[in-house]
C-alpha cells in the first residue's frame, strides 16, 4: 500500500513540474516579446520624429547651422570622461553634435541648443496662467454675428435700420457663470455647437474684447494680473489667432515672419546679432520647423491675390505664433 501510495505521489510531482517550466517557459518568452515590442516601438517613434522635418528644411537649417557655427567664438572646455549620455547644458559649444560640418551633427540636438541659447540669451521662457470665476460675457452688435451665411447676406439690404438706430442697445447674454483654471504648460480644449460662445470665451481669455462686454462680479486674472492691467501692459503676452487667416497679401511669407520677429526681438540677442540678423535667422529656422522653406520670397495671397495654398497659410499663422512667443496663446477652429 505504501508503495502504490508513493506512485501517484512521485507522478503528481512531476506532473506539477511541468507545468512550472511552461509557465517560465511561457513568461520568457513573453518577457522577450514585450522587450521587442518596446524596442520596436522606440525605434518607430524616433523614427517619426525623425521623419517630421523634410529633407530640402533639414538643408535650410543645416545651413543656418553652418552659419551660425561660423560666427561662434572659440571656447575650450575640458570634459570629464563618463559613460552616461551629456545633457544639453553639459554639452560644449564645440561639441561634434552641434557642428554642422561633422559627421555626427544631430540636428535634432542643434534645434535644442539654439533654442536654449534664444531663452538664455533674451527670449526668457515667460510662463503664465489664466483663472476665471463668474466670468459673464454680453455682447450687442456685430458682436453678435457670430457667422455669416446666405439668408444674412440676403436679409442685409432689410437691417440698413441697425446702422442708424440710436439709443441703449440691450445687449444678449452669451457666456454666464463660467469658472476655470489653466495652469502654466497646460492645453484646454473648448469644445461647442456653433453658436455656443467658444470663440467669445477664447477672445475673453485673451482680452480681445471689442464688441463685448464682461459681467460686473466676473474676474480674470493671469499669475495674479487683473485683466485690465493685463490688456494695458502687457498685450503681447496673451494673443489670439482667429479662425480666418488675415495677413498682409502682398507681403511674402518671409517679410511677414521677419516682421513678427521684430516685434518681438530682445534687447540682448543671442551671439551679439544685429537685430535684422536675428530676426532673419528666427523666421528662418521657424519656417524650416513648419515646412515653410520653400514659400520665403512667395506671397502670402488672400481670396483675391495669389498666393500661397490654404494650408500653408494657416501654417504661417503658426508661425507667426510661433515667431512671438507669447505665453498665452489660443487658437479658433486649428
């Protein structure tokens, strides 16, 4: 009996052994199939970040780059051996990655340095937030014509009375009660039917309020900044980009961004520039970044004056964004 008994006893064993190594067997093999799967997708993803520039605006900024190496002044730095990567900021201005000229240029890691310089150097990364407690918006008016269409364009010649009438005009609630907080770096998406008030509160936010009207217990404040102190002193640091593209249609896409750069160019300058070098070398390289290389001397255009396509001149109003650097920005129906 003890000898039967020990029988089964031994099997059972062996039995609950196999399937112990199935189940390494089976967690190997999963363990190696996700590693692959990660690196698969890490080599996917560099891959698509690679792939955003195109090859003839990876040309334009390896060009700038040259430039910009030529003009950089002779700076030894000793290095410590180590067997980490470098970050950015221990990375030499006489680093193999960031000479154009090298076999190892990254221009992925140039476009980092450059734009590190730009905030050291004068461009500051200015942050700010934006909080909003009973904010009530009415409008009257043309504040009203939210959008135009074929019955309004007929019905026109019918409200010549409008232009003409005088007196208080009642003006219509379009935003009521709204409360918010956007934190510094973060994305808020308004999402509505047309007609709901999503561009009033974005030109709200922005202090883009001709036309409109606010609620006398509303507030607005950015990092402690009242709205009209905001709109007074600081109108550049919260702009808004409308639905429509409007620019000038007879300047080309160069001379328009040139001209963005300028408003906004820092006392101190980034390598000493002169202030039409560095507004030429910002359009430049934003333009190379959006893809605009190619349309520099090539008008901007409207509805009437030919021009650039219409997707190309919405990227120019990103650029143009872009090329301001304003801490707030909002965007219309992108």
């Amino acid at each position: 009996m003890e000898g039967n008994g020990g029988g089964p006893r031994r099997d059972s064993s062996r039995r609950s052994q196999q399937p112990a190594q199935r189940g390494r067997e089976e967690e190997e093999v999963y363990s190696s199939s996700s590693s692959t799967d990660k690196a698969q997708e890490e080599r996917l993803q560099r891959q698509t970040s690679n792939a955003m520039i195109e090859s003839t605006d990876r040309d334009e900024l390896v060009r700038i780059a040259t430039a910009l190496s030529q003009r950089r002044s002779n700076v030894s730095i000793t290095q410590h051996p180590s067997q980490r990567q470098p970050t950015l900021e221990e990375i030499g201005e006489n680093d193999a990655s960031l000479n154009p000229e090298s076999p190892d240029f990254d221009l992925h890691r140039w476009l980092q340095r450059f734009m590190g310089q730009l905030q050291e150097q004068g461009m500051a990364d200015h942050k700010t937030g934006v909080v909003f407690r009973q904010l009530d918006v009415l409008g009257s008016g043309s504040a009203l014509q939210l959008q135009h269409t074929v019955g309004s364009a007929l019905m026109a010649p019918l409200r010549v009375g409008e232009l003409f009438s005088f007196g208080n005009k009642h003006p219509k609630h379009i935003l009521h009660g709204f409360e918010g907080l956007v934190k510094s770096g973060e994305l808020l998406v308004v999402l509505g039917r047309p007609g709901s008030g999503c561009s009033t509160l974005l030109k709200t936010l922005c202090g883009q309020l001709h036309g409109l009207k606010l609620g006398q217990h509303c507030s607005v404040h950015y990092n402690g900044i009242p709205l009209k102190q905001m709109q007074r002193e600081f109108r550049g640091e919260a702009v808004y980009n409308q639905e429509v593209d409007k620019h000038f249609p007879h300047l080309t896409v160069g001379q328009t961004l040139e001209f963005a750069a300028s408003a906004r160019t820092p006392s101190h300058r980034i390598q000493n520039m002169s202030r039409r070098e560095y507004c030429r070398y910002l359009a430049q390289v934003v333009m190379s970044i959006c893809g605009l290389s190619h349309t520099y001397n090539t008008k901007v255009g409207n509805d009437f004056v030919r021009g650039v396509s219409g997707g190309e001149r919405k990227r120019v109003s990103i650029a143009e964004m872009i090329v301001a650097g304003s801490p707030l920005s909002a965007w219309d129906n992108r």
